[in-house]
C-alpha cells in the first residue's frame, strides 16, 4: 500500500469520528489524486462537509473550496 492510500484509509476513518481537518484532507486528495482518482465532485463535496463543521479546518476548507470551486 503507498503512503496516499494508507492516508487516504485513515482519514476515512477520521471522517467516520467526524474530524473535519480529515474531511479537508481527503477532499484535497480527490482534488489532487494522491491515492485516489481525481474526484473534483468528491472534493468538493468533502470540503463542504469539513465548512459545514464549524472546525479548526473550516478556515482552510473555505479558502481551499474558494481556490479550487
């Protein structure tokens, strides 16, 4: 397994605790394809999420969703 899909697998897990800065994390991996296919519907939505949460990643997702959508 490289390391983007070991990421990508714990961030999954984070996501499923409700941690947003996994939510941004892996949204930016769909966006760039590291260790997934590039998924810019699955990044976006993902950002989204991580916003949505009100977390210390919200910032980040924001300016990252403004950057990228």
């Amino acid at each position: 397994m490289k390391i983007d899909e070991a990421s990508n697998s714990w961030f999954r897990k984070g996501i499923e605790q409700g941690f947003d800065w996994t939510m941004r994390n892996l949204g930016m991996n769909y966006l760039w394809g590291r260790g997934v296919p590039v998924d810019k519907n699955k990044a976006k939505a993902l950002l989204q999420q991580a916003i949505s949460c009100h977390g210390d990643a919200e910032s980040d997702a924001r300016k990252q969703f403004s950057d990228n959508f």
